[in-house]
C-alpha cells in the first residue's frame, strides 16, 4: 500500500498545528513521519488601552473663555505575526501581541461673549483641534504590515496599509501626475507598460525608469483632522 499523506490542522494560533513530511526510507521500508508546523502561543491575550486626557477652563475679563485638553490614546498588545526563530526551521511563525498604536492631540476652544451687555450681545467660538496617529510596533523589526482595502481592475490591489511609523489604514499606491496627452509623453516617460494617450501617469517614485510595486507609496492620511 502506497502511504498516505495528510495535514492535521488544530484551532488558533493559540495550538500547535502539525502536518506530514515525507518520511524516510529505512532499507526497502517507508516510513512516514509528522513535522511542527508551527508553535502554539499559550500566552496570546485581549488588546489592552490606556487613555487620558489633561485639560483646563479658564474665563478671563468675563468675557473671554478658553477650555484646552490634551489627549493620550495607547493600544497594546495588537496580533501580528514575527518571524520564527532559526530553531523553528521550515515551521510557519505563531501570531504574537506585539503591536501597537498611540493617538494623542490638542483641543483648544476660544470663545468671546459680550453677555454684559444690555443693547447688544454677541457670542462666538473658535476651536482647534490637532491629532496625531501612529503605529508605533508591529513586528520586532518594524518591518511586518498587514493590507487592505483591496480594489480589482483585472488585478487585486491593496490601497490601504497598518505599518510603523504611519498612520493606522494609510492610502498606499501609485502617485499620479496627470493624463498621458499624446505617444510623445508616454516615450518621453518611465517605462509604464500598456499606458495609452489619456491614461492616468504614475509618478517614478525612485527614479529607475520603470513604474511597479516598488514605486507604491503613501497617497493619503484617513484620519488627518483639518479645521
């Protein structure tokens, strides 16, 4: 009888899974064998936050008001996934709570109201509001990202992205420069393969004459506040 290869898979990435090898043959004898697939994590956990905010509300001249707040928003213990180590060998890596995300800003509103007044009263607001957010951990070289977003026009495309040192979902792709006008630009252009006249222009991001994935970049900022 010919021996039977299969693959056991079990749960998560909290348990081990295992899967065949292809044995080995002692004499005329086969004999099969199982290998680590990848390593079970017992001590995987919930995501853990930390949030604060520090503010104030002052009235000055009875008529001025000024109320300010700084905000700190930390996420810890994100699942991503790290490389293995060398002892693992051809075992896939366990997902790890590594990563991480902090939010932090200012919001500061002035406002004026001439409520004194008998003739006349008047009441205004201005606020400003500033925010940052970043993926401050993922892998343990800051190299892992995990895609999304995906769109589809004959090929699958990722247009988001969650990497270090960027904001969580960043836009991620081609920068464009316009329409192709005519043959004479697409020659006079980085090698983009298939652009016709009328079709959008990719900028060459790091200059090597041929526009592909390497070219990709961050296009846009989802959660950029703007007042």
């Amino acid at each position: 009888m010919d021996p039977q290869y299969v693959s056991i898979t079990v749960g998560g990435p909290s348990y081990n899974t295992t899967a065949n090898s292809n044995g080995y043959t002692f004499g005329t004898e086969f004999v099969s064998g199982a290998t680590v697939n990848s390593f079970s994590n017992p001590t995987l956990s919930w995501e853990e936050q930390t949030q604060y905010n520090i503010g104030f509300d002052a009235t000055l001249f009875n008529d001025l008001s000024i109320t300010a707040d700084y905000f700190n928003k930390s996420v810890d213990g994100l699942l991503f996934t790290d490389a293995p180590p060398l002892y693992a060998g051809t075992s896939e890596p366990v997902q790890s709570n590594i990563g991480s995300t902090e939010s932090k800003g200012v919001d500061l509103t002035i406002g004026y109201s001439n409520g004194n007044s008998k003739n006349f009263k008047f009441n205004t607001s201005i606020t400003f509001t500033s925010s940052t957010n970043l993926v401050t951990e993922t892998n343990s070289d800051g190299t892992a990202f995990v895609p999304g977003g995906s769109i589809f026009n004959g090929q699958a495309h990722d247009i988001t992205r969650f990497e270090k040192g960027f904001t969580p979902g960043y836009f991620y792709g081609y920068q464009t420069d316009g329409l192709f006008q005519n043959q004479t630009e697409i020659a006079a252009h980085a090698t983009q393969t298939g652009a016709q006249p009328g079709d959008i222009r990719f900028v060459d991001s790091n200059n090597d004459g041929i526009i592909n994935d390497d070219d990709k970049t961050k296009i846009g900022d989802p959660l950029q506040i703007l007042h």
